[in-house]
C-alpha cells in the first residue's frame, strides 16, 4: 500500500510528460541572458569545487557557462546585491546575512 502511494507521488511529481514540475525546460529563469553567470573567489578553496559545481549547473539548466571571478573574499562579499552574477559559488560566512542578494 505504502508503495504504491510513493509511486503514485513519485508519477504526480515528475509529470506524465516525464519532467519535473516547476521547472522550465530552457534554465532562462535564473540565467535570463542565455549563460549562467557564477560568482566565486579566484583562489583555490577546498580544491576549487565553484567551477566545476557552476559547470554542472549551467549544463542542466541548458544555458552556457560563464565565470565571474573576484581576487579576495573582500571583493566576493561586496559584490553581493550589485547584479554582477545569476548565483555565488562559496563560503556564506564571507557574505553577511543582513546584505540584499
């Protein structure tokens, strides 16, 4: 019985069409230009996992690939609310949490 309630919710939430609700298909919600632009320091912090992360992203939402990177934490965290990038890739303590995004 339980299963099949899963399944049933599993068949409602992807969609008959198999895709997933409340997802556009083209990704130009976030990336209304046609590239995903992905804020993130230009040094290598735990092995430098923002581009490849971003890389995954922009490749999912079918939108190209675009880097925008900042030399400190200092110049990351002011560009915060500035429109500079569609999403921020890193530490959330370098941006406080009272700053618009």
């Amino acid at each position: 019985m339980r299963r099949s309630l899963l399944l049933a919710f599993i068949f409602v939430a992807i969609g008959f069409d198999g895709t997933a609700l409340g997802q556009s298909s083209d990704g130009l919600d976030i990336a209304a230009n046609g590239k995903l632009r992905a804020g993130m320091i230009a040094i290598r912090v735990l092995g430098g996992v923002a581009e490849p992360v971003g890389k995954f992203i922009s490749t999912k939402l079918g939108v190209l690939y675009e880097p925008i990177l900042y030399p400190n934490p200092e110049a990351y965290a002011q560009s915060v609310g500035k429109g500079e990038w569609d999403i921020a890739i890193g530490p959330r303590v370098l941006a406080s949490a009272d700053r618009p995004t």
